[in-house]
C-alpha cells in the first residue's frame, strides 16, 4: 500500500462524510436563505408535477369530433399560464438564492481559511507545497459552493419530482406505473454504467492535464536553462508525448461522455412507447392521461438520468471540504502569554544561551550554540549549505520555536516578547525579493503604513532605488505588476529603501547582495554600512568580500560554530574560514 494511500485513509477516518456535512452545514444552510430556498423548490415541484394533469384534461376537453369544451379549455389554458408563471418566478428565486448561497458559503470557508492561514507557523509553509494550499483555499472552496449547494438543491428538486410524479402516475394507473418503473430501472443501470466508465477516463484526462500543465511550466520558468543545454529538442518529444496520450484519452473521455444523453433518451423513449401501448391497449387510458403520464414518466426518470453527475459533484464537494477542513485543523502559532512584554527602543543587544534545534527530532540541525552580541556590532555568518545560517535568523525572528537553551534580546528571554513588539525590533533584508501587486510607493511603505512622500523618498536615496524610480513612467506611483518590468536587482533595491524606512534597531541581511551585480552591489553596500552604524546587524553572506569588516565572523558548519574572529584572524587559522574564502576567490578568478 502506497503512501499516498494511506494519507488518503487517514484523512477520511479524521472526517467522516457526516462530520464533514455537520460542519458545513454552518456555513451552506442559513435560515434566511435556505427556509425560501426550500420553499422556491417545493412550490416550483409542485408547479411541475401539476402541469401535466391539467394538461391531460385540457387535452381530453377537446379531442373527439364536436366534443370540445371551449370554457374548460380557456379555463385550463389560463390556470397553465398562471402556474407557468409562477413556476418560473420560483425557478429563478431558487436560482437567485442558491448562487446567493453559494457564494457567501465560498466566502466564508476562505475567509476562515485564510484567518487560519494568517496564523500558521512558517513550519507548515516550508513543508507543504504552495500551489496545494493555493489550490485548497480557491479551487477547493469554488467546488463545495457549486457542489454541496448547488448539488444539494438539485437532489431535493429531483427528490420532489420522482416522489410527486410516482403518486400522479399511482393514481392514473398502477399498471403503467409499473412499465415506467422497469424501463427507468434499465435507464438508470444503463447510465451508471456508463458514467462509471466515462469517469475513468475523464480522471485519466484530467491526470494528464495536470501533468501537461507541470511540464508546461516546468519549461517556461525554465527557458534559459533549456536553451543553454540545447533540451529544446528534449522537452518537445516530452510535450508531445503527454499531448498526444492526452489527445488519445480525451477523445475516450468524450465518446464516453457523450453516450449518456443519446443512450438513455433512447431508454426513455422506450418508457414513452410502453406508456403508450399499456395505456392505450390494456389499462384503457384516455388520450390525455397519456399524455400525462408521459410527461411524468419523464419527469419521473430524469432525476436518476442525472443522479450519477449529482452524486460525483456532492462527492467531489465533500472531499474537498475535508482538504479544506483539514489546513482549519492545523495547529496554529501559540499565542503570546498573558505577561508578554512589549519592547520598545531596544538596544540591540542579542544572546544565544546553549541554544538547540532542530526541524525533525531525529536529525539536530543547531547544537549548543552560544553568542553574545553587544549593541551596535556586525555580525557576519558563513558556511556551507545546510550549517544551519539562515536557521539562526528564523529562530530569533521566532519564526520556528528553539528546542531547549535561551535567546534574549536585551536580556529578555524573547518567548517572553510578544512576537509582533519582537519583530518590530528586526528589519530583514532576504535574496528574494517580495513585491505585491501596487504603486512603487505601496511597496516600500510596507515597512511603515503613516510614511511621508518625504520619508519614502528619502529612503529611497538612502538605497540607492530613488534614481531608477524616477526614470519609471509614473516615478513613485508606477503600478507594479501591469505590464511593468523591473530587474531583480532594481525589485531588490526597492525592498531595501522598504527596510531602510522602517528603521528598526536590529538589521538581518540574509544573502540581501547575491543576486545584484558586482557595480550595484558596492552601490548598496555603501548603504548598508551606512544602515548598520550604531545598529546591531547580522549579515549571512555568500560573497566573503562583503563582510571583512564585521566584528565578529561565525563560521557555522553542521549546526555548530566552528571558527569564529575577525576575518584577519580566521584566515591565520587556515580553517574552514579560510578554505572557504580561497575556493570563492579561486572560483571568481577561473571565471574571469
């Protein structure tokens, strides 16, 4: 049994498909809409499964030769006309308020969603793929809204009309009753046999799509990686590949499909032709009570014809509520306790007191680490991949939670901070720029909310973005994200005047010069040592040449501080500072 498997077991003994209806029952079926609701349906049934027996006598008033009654015929044409009316009336209440319904159900399953999004460790963002939860939060709320509302409603409607019509046709006559129920006994066997085969096809299609799409990506995002390996070739047989399995599967998938309508208008047509003939020829019905008893043997057949497709999208609906249900379900961040303090003009000061951590309990990642930084110093961390650099700033941010030992800032214990004075008191400057879609100056007031066109200009000198920014189309009110292209290093640049504005007392450069040019790059160096004066500064770096005049630098390796002094002073030891530093210097000047 895979693994995928039993995930996927555990996930349904977590929800059972009761549990997952009771809760969303909050959320789909409010008073106010779905009492009128209800009510829309069951008049709007009731208008259908009355149609055809005044359209029976209606018909009866005028067959035969001088046997029409012209009163009872205006008489039941008008009542028709009334009930017509009426039935269209509640047709598009229903309609009105099951949409109505479903959307403020999808607007509340996201906003709950997203409530607990907001408070999600950074743990569950690093061990889940972003697309999945980008999938649950909007595709997976859109399918219980049209699903289990919509679905739901239908299934009532259709449960009205199988009962409604039963009765009518009781009363017409049993023995014609029985003859629509064996030929609709053979339509509904006749189209689950066939949805049962189109959905397997249908699932391989759309398995194909997600694989064409991944593919499709994959090679976009890639481009220059393709081109520069000569793979255009490659990764064409592999598009065609999946393209024409998919063609092949799509085509099943259709053909299959498309045999439900005809076959069972067939069977039905058969119901129609056995009404006709037992009527007629055995029970001795009237013209009209055919009639009759046709429209409801179709009204009677219809909701299993399409009671397949109304299950699978209730299903369908459930199943995602429960991939919903189960990111709600997450543990969120702790809360801060009740004698959390807030900081405020914090000196900067920063100690690690025989820190341990680790993302797995099994595999330790930091292992007794201890470091006192006095207020105002630069402190530079370098290390191979995976030394645990970045760690150290996630854990001081309390991004993750340390295992045992004690970070303090200005000798409190930061677990006795509340998280949002703590992260006040940080500026972060990371590799990857993050930008949201508005104006230039939107984004670089993120970092403060009251800012000044004054104080954001002034940032933006400060970063050295303010010169690129004027030469934009609209300067500061530049709209990011229509048709606007800016390089990595100007996205960069904007993300620092970000940090620059906020102005906090401690500053984390985390790899914040690695993706910029070397010309930009002594640019935006003058600034940050500018930035960092009088201002306690951590700085993970890639290029050693951009920390040298730290004073302290920590060389991390497997968790732990290996080496740690001044750059002179490592590069006497010949350690792993040293090794370090001449494999890059090595490496820049084969490049040259």
């Amino acid at each position: 049994m895979s693994k995928q498997t039993v995930s996927k077991e555990k996930e349904q003994e977590r929800y059972s498909t009761f549990q997952v209806l009771s809760r969303l029952a909050k959320y789909t079926f409010r008073p106010s809409l779905f009492v009128p609701l209800i009510t829309a349906v069951i008049i709007s049934g009731a208008v259908d499964i009355t149609m055809p027996t005044l359209m029976g006598k209606a018909i009866d008033a005028i067959v035969g030769p001088g046997n029409v009654n012209f009163a009872y015929v205006l008489k039941a044409a008008t009542t028709m006309l009334i009930f017509y009316i009426v039935g269209a009336g509640m047709n598009y209440v229903f309609n009105m308020l099951s949409n109505k319904s479903a959307n403020r159900a999808v607007r509340d399953i996201r906003r709950d969603a997203y409530d607990k999004l907001s408070i999600l460790p950074l743990k569950y963002y690093d061990t889940k793929a972003h697309g999945d939860i980008q999938s649950r939060f909007i595709n997976d709320a859109d399918m219980v809204g049209d699903g289990l509302v919509q679905g739901v409603a239908q299934l009532l409607s259709g449960i009205i009309n199988i009962v409604g019509s039963l009765i009518f046709m009781l009363i017409l006559s049993p023995v014609v009753t029985l003859a629509v129920l064996v030929v609709t006994s053979i339509t509904f066997l006749t189209a689950s046999a066939i949805t049962k085969m189109s959905n397997k096809y249908f699932r391989a299609q759309q398995a194909l799509v997600g694989r064409l799409n991944g593919l499709s990506e994959e090679l976009i995002q890639g481009a220059k990686t393709v081109k520069l390996f000569n793979y255009e070739k490659r990764s064409q047989q592999r598009f065609d590949e999946i393209n024409g399995e998919l063609n092949i599967t799509g085509r099943r998938a259709q053909f299959a499909g498309a045999l439900t309508n005809p076959t069972t208008r067939f069977v039905n047509h058969l119901a129609y032709i056995s009404v006709g003939v037992v009527g007629g020829a055995i029970a001795g019905i009237s013209a009209g009570g055919i009639s009759s008893f046709i429209v409801y043997s179709n009204l009677f057949a219809k909701p299993f014809n399409d009671l397949t497709s109304i299950a699978t999208q209730i299903m369908t609906a459930i199943a995602s509520a429960r991939r919903i249900f189960e990111v709600m379900d997450e543990t969120g961040t702790e809360e801060d306790a009740n004698d959390s303090v807030e900081i405020e003009n914090s000196e900067g000061r920063v100690d690690f007191e025989a820190v341990n951590f680790s993302y797995e309990p099994s595999h330790p990642l930091i292992r007794d680490f201890s470091l006192s930084v006095e207020p105002g110093s630069t402190v530079a961390i370098v290390g191979p991949t995976g030394a645990g650099k970045t760690t150290i700033v996630n854990l001081l941010m309390r991004f993750y939670e340390i295992d045992s030992g004690a970070i303090k800032l200005d000798n409190i214990d930061i677990r006795n901070i509340k998280r949002e004075s703590l992260r006040r008191s940080f500026g972060m400057v990371l590799q990857d720029s993050w930008l949201f879609e508005g104006t230039v100056r939107e984004n670089i007031a993120y970092g403060k909310e009251d800012a000044s066109d004054e104080e954001i200009e002034a940032a933006s000198k400060f970063a050295h973005a303010h010169s690129f920014i004027s030469k934009l189309e609209k300067g500061y009110d530049t709209y990011i994200g229509e048709g606007t292209t800016l390089s990595h290093g100007q996205m960069q640049l904007i993300t620092i005047a970000r940090t620059v504005l906020a102005n906090p007392p401690v500053i984390i450069l985390d790899e914040a010069t690695s993706a910029i040019d070397t010309v930009t790059e002594r640019r935006i160096q003058r600034a940050f040592e500018k930035m960092m004066q009088n201002r306690t500064s951590f700085v993970i770096a890639h290029r050693l040449s951009t920390i040298q005049r730290a004073d302290i630098i920590l060389v991390m390796d497997a968790g732990r501080v290996v080496e740690q002094g001044k750059h002179e002073e490592l590069l006497e030891k010949k350690g792993l500072y040293y090794k370090l530093y001449n494999s890059q210097y090595a490496s820049e000047d084969e490049q040259e």
